[in-house]
C-alpha cells in the first residue's frame, strides 16, 4: 500500500507540510444493496445472474421510481453503475410493449459510441429487439430510414435532434412509441447552451403528443445543488431525485495543498504539482493529473520526466501526456499501459475528463480548481479502485475560488452549494424556438402554451408584426425566410457572427462581444493552442483576419461601462440594503488594449470601435448611507471598496451559481444616477440574461457572507489576484481598496454589525492609510 | 414576466437574423459548373433583372385588386378556401406503343435474379432471347416465370421497382412503364414554396391531358392561412383512377416537401402511385450533350422554349413577401406565370422523351 507512505511524505517533508492546509479522509464504504417493487423479467433476471450484478440500492431506488411511471433524476457518482439504472427500465418497457421506443441523448459523439456496446450486449442476451442505433451528423444517409423505422433504442444528441425535428414526419413511428428519453450527463446543459436544450425538449414533447406519446424521462447528472429544479427546468415535468450512492468505495485522501499558504509562492505552483506527480510516481501509485490547458500539459510531463530521469530513467519514462489531437491507436496504447501497469503517471487536460478511459488510478492530482465542484468531484473520482485505498490532491492556484477553499475547507467538502441554471425567460432563446415550433406544427396559443409560457401570445403578435408567422384558422404558421433550426443555435443567441479567417481560411466564428474582446486590431488571440495576432477586424464585414505568430507578449482590452436601468423588476432588503434586480442596458466602449508581458504592462494602444449595447439582467444594491461616512473617517475610498466588492462577488459566483466568472459582468460607482447614490451592479453578460444574476439575487445572502470571508482572509494587504484583482477588468484593477471593500462586505454581508462598523475586523491585515 | 423592455427587440432581432439568411448563391455568368448540381444557385444578372422586374410591377399593379388580375375561382373543400386558376396549352404527342415497351422488357433477360449482362449474352447465344424462352430454362424458369407474372399484373408501381431495382432507377425502361398509362392518367405537378423545407408551399401547379389539351390547375395562396385547402384539393387529383405522377426533380423536393406540409398539419400522406421524376430521366438522355439540365436549359434546348419575363424558382419567396408585405398582387404574376410554364416544359417534356423512345412511329 503507496497511499499511506506519500501521506507520510506529505508530512514529514518540511515544504509539502506547511503547504497541506487539510486533508479530508473518508473511511471506507460497503456496498448497499437495494430490493425492486416487483421482480424483472426473467430475461432481464438471468442477466444480472450470469453477470454477477446484485443491484445497489440507488439502481433499485431508479428504477423502482421509473416503473411507477416517475420521472427520475440520478446524481450518483461515476462509476456508481447509472448506466444499468436507466438500461432496466428502458428494457422493461421494450420487452412489454413492442411499439416502445426509447430515445438516448449524449452530449458528445464519443459517449454515445461508448454506450452501444453495453446495449447491443443486453439485447443480445436477454433476446429483448432494441436495435439500438447512433442518429447524429455521421450518420450515413443510407442508413437513416431504417433506423427511423426499425431501431427501438435510439443515441443522438441535442444538435441532432434540434435539426431533425422539423422532419417529424419521418420520425412518426418512432414518436408515436416513445416511451423514455434518457438524458446521460444532463449537468451539461446549463446556461444558454441548457436554456436552449430545454427548449428543444419541449419542442419534442411537443410533437410527442401530436403522435401520441408520453415518454418519462432518465437523467444523469454530477452533483448539484438543485437536481429536482433543475430537470423540471430542462424537461418541463417533475422528478424524483435518487442521490444516496450505494456503491462500495475504498478509504480516500482528499488533499488541498496550497503553494501560496504564506501569500507568496516561491516555486510557480505548476512546478510544485510536477514535485507531487513525482512524488506519487515515486511512490510506485498510479497517478493523473489534470491540468487547465493543453501547453500546461505538456510542460508539466516534460518538467516531470526531467525531474524523474535525475533518479531513474525508468520512472522517467512511465510518464506521459494525455491530450485531445491524439490519434485513436496513441491513446489506445496509452491507456493500454496505464492498464499493464508500465505507465505510471499522465498528465491530460482539464477537457478530458470525461473522453478519458483509463478506468481508475491511485491518486489524482488537480493542478488548480477546474472551475466547478462538479469537476473536481468527477476528477478526483478517477482515484479509487475497487476498494483500494486512494488519494486526491488539489493544488491551489493564485484566484479567488481556489485560495476561498483553502481557507475554508468546510465549504468545499460540504454538500454541493451549486446550482446549474436554467433560463425559460430568455426572450430571444425563448422567441427562437417559438418560430422553430411554429415551423413543426401551427402553433396553438393556449395548448402550447405549457411548453412556451403564459407570454407565448405576446411573442406571436409581435412575430406577426415582424412577417415572421401568420394567423391561420389552424393556429400560427412560420412563413419567414430562413429555416429556423439553421437560424437557432444551441450555443449562442441571435447575433451576427465575425469570422476569423487566418490566409482565407475559417479558423472560427465568434459573436461581436467576443470579437471586440478577443479579437480587436492588434489583438493576441489563442485558438486551439495557437497564438495569432490580429492584423484588422471590419465592424462592417464582420471579417477578423489574422496570421500565426510567436510573439511573448499578450494583451488586454480596457473598456468603460455605462449601464441604464430600464425597469425594476423586484426589490428587496438584504441586512439593511436595498437590493434589487431588473433589466438593464449595458452598453461597452473599448477604448484601447495593455500590451502585457507577463503581468508587466509594455504599452497600451488606443482602439476606436463602436460601442457595443445590449439589454440584459442584472441585481444591483446600494450600501447603507453610513457607509460612506465611516470609510471618509478611516480615510478609506468608496470607489476603491466598491469596486473591490464587485470583483469579490463576480469571482465567488461561479461557486453558487454554475457558470464562468466570464460569463458575468460588473459595474460599480460611487454616485449613480440622478440621486448620486453609491451602487454595484452585476449582470449577465449575455443578451436577454441567463439566469446567472436572477439566481445571485435569491440567494444573496450566502454569495455575500463568501466573498467577504475571501477578501477578509487573504492574508495580501492591499489586494492581489488571489482575492479583489479581476483578470478581465476593463479599468486595469484600477481603483481598488482593500481595506474598503472588507468593510463594504462584513457590512452588507451581516458579518460585521451596523453599530461595529468602526472597528477592523482582526485578521484582515488592513492597514489603514 | 410581462413584456419588459428585454421582449421588445426579440422579435426585431429574429427578423434580422432570419432576413439576413439566404437559401441560394449567386454565380457569375459562364461559371456554372462552380455550382455543380445545386437547385440553389441564381446568376447575378438573373437576380439584377428579377429585382427589376419586381420594381416594375409594383408600380404597374399599383391599387388594383386580386380580383381584377386575376381570373379564376375559390375551391372549397374541408381545409378551408385557396384560389384556383385554370389554364389550357397545346400539346402534341403520338399515342403509346405499349407493343416496344413490352418487346423491350422481354428481351431483358437481366430483369431475372441472378442474370447479369455477361449470362444474359451467354443465354442469348443459346437461344434464349426472351424472357419466355427463359420459361424453359432449367433452373432460371421459376423466377423467369416470376418476373412475367409481375410484368403481365400491370401494377406500374411493382413493374418500376422490378425494373429500377435490377437496373438503376433512372433506366430508360423504367420510363417506358408509363406507356402502360393512358395520356388522361399523367399528374403533371410543381410547386412554388417559401424556402427549402419548413416552410409554406404558397403554389400548386397540376396539369393532366383533357381532350389532347393539357389543362394546368393552379391553385394559389392569397394568404397562408388558405394553405391547407389548396393541399388537400392537390391531393384529390393524385388519387384518380389510375393515376401516375410526373414531376422534376420532384423525388427530392416536390413530393416530400407536400408529405411534409400534410404532416405539418396533422394530415396523412397521399397514397403511393407511380411516379416518373424526370430530372432523373434527363440527365441520363442528355448528360454530357447539355451544359445545363435544369429544366429552364432543358426546355430552350430541346423544346426550344424562351421564357419572357420569368423569375429565377429560388426568388419566389421575395416576390411573395413583397404582396404580403404591400398587398400588391403585381410580384404573384411572374410567380404564377413561371409555375404554368414549368408544369407545361414538364408535360411537354415527358412527352417528348416518351415520343423518342416509345411512340407510335
């Protein structure tokens, strides 16, 4: 056993001591096993014999739900045997009735290729027909009819089934059987790209129930926080939640390892992670490693296999690299070795952590926070073979969310505070599907309503003022243009989309916001590992042209925000504040770019682009009036502290709400408005808003009480990127007041009272000036 | 939620994107090979003319009503009322002779499972010539005899798919299983849509032989809200008593654009009848004589057809938008006059084709 003995290392070496801020260990746990309702099939029976299965009691929780003819939503762990959760029922069904039909979605191609192995073999053996069969892009023509007609288990995925819609005609066997629809990884559909899914199942259900059909729903997601809110979200119906795992697991180490627990790292905290890889490589445990970007990557292996070659070539080459762009036979080998044992450590990509099948190892190390709970838990999860004793680490990186963890452990082994969003409000998500619906069959203003909201009525007269859909005596009809499942996209709303073209070729598409970001004049930009430089962007054309390059330097749009409040949709009180949410006009002037090497600015360049507007949701809160006076007394700044506030919170978002902290945007002032009060406001940084600040404004409270704990207990004195330094500020972090911005949240947080306000808080190392 | 100011520029938004899609591209004049075989192409002076054209004719129609345009009649049926306009055009063709037809199909000894080109010569150096003779064959005999029994049934249906599938569907016996119809029986069908796919079919164009004259039965969408009337009454015309379908390039587009329009509003498909696509048949006649086997090509080169003042097929939807728009009946004349013209190069052209191969000589 190699666990215990790198624990011990931890330990005892001085350097890796004082950096280990908490190891978490759960004893080990055995199976439990579950008992069905009523028995399977006798087909379904002799399988689970001859394979040896005994159901554990969240699969017999599942599916115990489902053949009661619930919706079931399951947020058990990988590896916790989910496939079998939703197999069961759905062959059930197929056995019973032989009209039934079942849809599988996969968010990737690649998942639902791993899947029709298992289903091929079920059917095989139990003589249940599903002729189970892959509908998506690759699809060849040839095929697709009898696949239509014959298959009864179908895998496909959103965008597949977003264009196939409209051929509802040629699927009319298959939806006026369909029973299921198993959604696998469904925690994947959240933001705009969910809030689109959730659209095109409604879309489904609704052709559903024009062929007659009724199908209950399967879904599989990571931990959330809000599981049950978040399938009647995507799908419109209730669920059941099964959560409480069954599956038998081994003692884990769950480690978080901090290179700046005295505030400064004096190795970079990459080269640390390599110390550890080589460690656990050391230690003879089988170890992967993830790290944020593929160059990363490749440097920790190069670093490693140097560091590893000063003690044995051997252990230097059981090390190797994991990332996408490799050929099918390359990963083939490579997770053939780490399998016979001759592969000791990997190191892969963050975007990996699901395509990778190397089954499980000994330890994970993470190098920095991947961004969400749900991926550091299905990372570390690749720690732990049956039974065996396994260890995971998280190395902290220089951010906000990384060092809250370290200094708050409780908060990251808690239960999920996540909450993957949904939006059904969007109006130009909502509007899009409207028109794709209206296209796949007359739209009936009270009958679908249910799928489309009590405001579907407005939507149609103003798309009839628009010539987009006309009133018949069958309901509304789609009669623009275009086909709107090629005008929709899954992944992005309806804007004009830049191309960048490298020598005349496509390198990607992008919308104007991330245009005037990423790829103004004079811009570096990276694409897929790359660097280019950009030579000109046509606000007009919509053309980006760009070349290769190598230069060492990076660069940074500045920008103003100006924000008008269009309507206040709701206003409450938070510990004495007013706070409030509604819709806003944000309107973006980049006004030039920092060329920076490293974190040192070399220049800064003037840009002349239009403004850029768009009308999104934001909440808003403006601080007691008291405030301000105690701040002049300390000789604090307001602006500085307001700001600062607004960086706390933006990068403490992302641990309540799912999303990217790019995602969301900010502004702050010191005198707002025509009552020159003192205001921040955080807001969705997509047009028509996605959910993200609706959701921060009901659970304030708690967003605020982090990101006053983060700014109090980073031990910097006047802010750093580890706390109130924002990486995509469009002022250059300029101005910030540490000092202001603890005071500013212990007061609106309710950590420090109205009345003690005048008092520093101890630990905060404010000094006043 | 209320219409908050968020509402207010989805549909503008939408309107943009949607108006800013376009289902064909344009190709400089001479380049037609750039575009290969697409339906979605318009030559840039074809698309200077027809914005022209729509210019002129908004201020020609300019404050004069459907009903002074256009002559014809409302149909009414259960899906509601659309406009029906009835035209007749000259058409010479010679009768069928069924006798080459069946002369041709019994001396293919290949229509036999198991019999290719190669045992075909082999059997015909041993005498046997037609299928008949085959009848004789020790062991090809019993699906010989298999295959005459289907061909003397006269299901064209069974006799196309017997023949299309030993042989590719475009043979040119396939074709001659129409000689096993009477002239009357033909369904000459176009339409006119919105777009490609998903969208309403806002003209249906049908034309049958009356009395040696093709009579063309259009039936037009004064709105869309009469769609589903002009639907069903194209429907009833495909389920006479023997009816056979001929279309261009309908096996792509025409036909399963109207099962689609019917599914849209939750009405069944027509039933299965013959069905002669004769883009198909085209371009295995003049492919390679021709540069272009549209059907436009077609008819200047071999029916020795001009047009006068038509519409590239793809800019119907612009003309259609602008009445929609204006309530200016002006753009729907081309619109209607291109379809009439289609449908007639179609029947002409079939009958041409057939006259080559199957006539009475």
């Amino acid at each position: 056993m190699a666990v215990p003995d790198l624990l011990r290392l931890l330990d005892s070496v001085p350097s890796y001591r004082e950096r280990v801020t908490h190891i978490e260990t759960t004893e080990p746990v055995t199976a439990r096993y579950g008992r069905l309702d009523c028995s399977l099939s006798p087909a379904l029976e002799g399988y689970l014999t001859q394979s040896g299965i005994r159901l554990y009691s969240h699969q017999c929780e599942a599916i115990n739900a489902s053949r009661a003819g619930r919706n079931v939503i399951l947020t058990t762990p990988t590896a916790s045997g989910k496939t079998l959760a939703f197999n069961l029922p759905v062959f059930t069904a197929l056995e019973c009735d032989s009209d039934a039909r079942a849809l599988y979605l996969y968010p990737t191609k690649a998942l639902a290729n791993d899947q029709l192995l298992p289903l091929d073999e079920l059917s095989r053996f139990t003589g249940i027909s599903a002729r189970s069969a892959i509908y998506d892009g690759d699809t060849p023509q040839s095929k697709r009819a009898a696949i239509r007609e014959k298959s009864r288990i179908i895998l496909s995925n959103p965008h597949e089934l977003h264009q196939v819609l409209s051929w509802h005609a040629k699927w009319r066997y298959f939806l006026s059987g369909l029973e299921f629809i198993v959604i696998d990884e469904a925690h994947r559909y959240r933001g705009v790209f969910g809030s689109n899914i959730a659209f095109v199942i409604r879309r489904l259900l609704r052709l559903c129930r024009h062929y007659g059909s009724e199908p209950r729903f399967i879904l599989s997601t990571a931990t959330l926080a809000n599981p049950q809110e978040f399938a009647r979200c995507l799908t419109g119906q209730v669920f059941v939640s099964v959560e409480e795992d069954g599956s038998p697991h081994g003692r884990k180490h769950f480690v978080l390892y901090n290179p700046f627990f005295n505030g400064i790292c004096e190795k970079s905290a990459h080269h640390e992670t390599k110390d550890l890889l080589v460690s656990c490589v050391k230690e003879d445990l089988q170890t992967l490693c993830f790290t944020g970007s593929r160059k990363m990557a490749e440097l920790l292996t190069l670093w490693a296999r140097e560091d590893a070659r000063l003690s044995s070539a051997r252990a230097a080459d059981s090390i190797s690299v994991y990332r996408a762009g490799f050929l099918p036979e390359e990963r083939r080998t490579i997770e053939q070795q780490l399998k016979d044992g001759s592969l000791k450590g990997v190191v892969s990509t963050n975007a990996l952590e699901l395509g990778i099948d190397v089954g499980s190892l000994d330890a994970v190390i993470l190098s920095g926070y991947p961004g969400t709970m749900m991926s550091t838990r299905q990372q570390a999860g690749r720690a732990g073979r049956k039974g065996d004793e396994a260890i995971a680490i998280l190395v902290a990186q220089a951010n906000p969310l990384d060092q809250y963890f370290m200094h708050h452990p409780d908060r990251f082994f808690s239960r999920s505070h996540e909450h993957a969003i949904i939006d059904l409000k969007n109006p130009y998500i909502l509007a899009g599907h409207i028109l794709c619906a209206a296209a796949e069959l007359p739209v009936d203003e009270g009958a679908d309503r249910q799928y489309f909201g009590d405001t579907l009525d407005e939507y149609l007269h103003d798309f009839q003022s628009h010539d987009l859909l006309r009133k018949t005596s069958r309901g509304w009809v789609y009669s623009g243009r275009g086909r709107t499942a090629e005008a929709v996209r899954l992944d992005g709303m309806p804007q004009e989309t830049f191309r960048v073209l490298c020598q005349g070729k496509l390198l990607e598409t992008m919308d104007r916001g991330q245009a005037y970001r990423e790829a103004h004049e004079g811009a570096i930009m990276l694409h897929q590992g790359e660097t280019y430089i950009v030579n000109e962007m046509d606000p007009a054309t919509h053309n980006i042209r760009v070349t290769g390059t190598s230069v060492d330097y990076s660069t940074q749009p500045l920008k103003e925000v100006e924000l008008a409040i269009l309507e206040t949709l709701e206003t409450k009180e938070v510990n004495g504040m007013r706070c409030s949410f509604g819709d806003v006009e944000v309107t973006e002037h980049f006004t030039g770019y920092k060329i920076k090497r490293g974190d040192t600015i070399i220049g800064i360049e003037p840009l002349s682009l239009p403004p850029l507007t768009f009308r999104t949701r934001a909440f808003w809160f403006i601080p007691p009036a008291d405030i301000k006076k105690s701040l002049d007394t300390a000789g604090l700044d307001l602006a500085g502290g307001l700001h600062g506030a607004e960086h706390a919170i933006i990068a403490l978002m992302p641990l309540h709400v799912l999303c990217d902290r790019w995602d969301i945007g900010g502004m702050s002032s010191p005198a707002f408005g025509a009552d020159g009060e003192p205001v921040v406001f955080v807001y969705d940084g997509h047009e028509g808003g996605i959910g993200l600040a609706e959701k921060a404004y009901a659970i304030l409270s708690p967003l605020l009480i982090s990101a006053y704990e983060m700014v109090r207990d980073c031990p910097c004195d006047d802010g750093c990127p580890s706390c109130i330094h924002s990486p995509k500020c469009g002022n250059d972090n300029q101005p910030l007041d540490k000092g202001a911005t603890t005071r500013i949240l212990g007061r609106i947080s309710g950590e420090i009272p109205a009345c003690s306000h005048e008092q520093v808080p101890a630990g905060t190392g404010v000094v006043p000036s | 939620m209320t219409a908050t100011p968020l509402f207010n520029r989805a549909g503008m938004l939408w309107q943009q994107r949607i108006s800013g899609m376009h289902e064909y591209e344009f190709v400089r004049e001479g380049n037609v090979f750039s575009a290969g075989f697409s339906q979605s192409f318009v030559f840039s002076s074809e698309y200077e003319a027809a914005r022209q054209l729509l210019a002129t004719l908004l201020s020609q129609y300019q404050g004069r009503n459907f009903d002074s345009v256009f002559c014809g009649r409302d149909e009414v049926n259960s899906g509601g009322v659309c406009f029906a306009h009835t035209s007749r055009h000259d058409l010479s063709f010679h009768p069928f002779d069924t006798g080459r037809f069946r002369d041709e199909v019994e001396k293919d000894l290949s229509l036999v499972h198991g019999i290719g080109p190669a045992t075909g010569k082999k059997l015909n150096a041993r005498g046997y010539l037609t299928l008949n003779d085959l009848c004789r064959h020790p062991h090809y005999c019993h699906n010989a005899k298999d295959v005459l029994t289907r061909i003397s049934g006269g299901n064209t249906l069974e006799i196309m798919n017997l023949i299309g599938g030993r042989h590719s569907r475009s043979h040119r016996s396939v074709l001659g299983t129409a000689a096993m119809h009477e002239p009357e029986d033909f369904v000459f069908f176009d339409i006119e849509t919105l777009g490609l796919f998903g969208r309403p079919i806002i003209l249906f164009g049908i034309g049958s032989v009356e009395n040696e004259k093709l009579c063309v039965t259009q039936y037009l969408l004064r709105d869309i809200d009469e769609e589903e009337a002009a639907l069903l009454a194209t429907v009833s015309h495909l389920s006479g008593d023997h009816p056979a379908l001929v279309t261009f390039n309908g096996k792509s587009f025409d036909l399963p654009y109207l099962t689609d329009r019917l599914a849209y509003y939750g009405l069944g498909s027509p039933v299965a009848i013959p069905h002669f696509d004769m883009l198909h048949f085209s371009r295995r006649r003049w492919k390679g004589e021709l540069s272009s086997l549209r059907l436009t090509a077609l008819e200047k080169a071999v029916l020795e057809i001009k047009r006068k003042d038509d519409i590239p097929g793809q800019m119907v939807p612009e003309f259609y938008e602008a009445y929609q728009r204006s309530g200016n009946c002006g753009p729907l004349v081309p619109i209607l006059d291109h379809n009439r013209q289609d449908v007639v190069s179609l029947a002409r052209l079939f009958f041409h084709l057939m006259g080559e191969s199957y006539g009475c000589t």
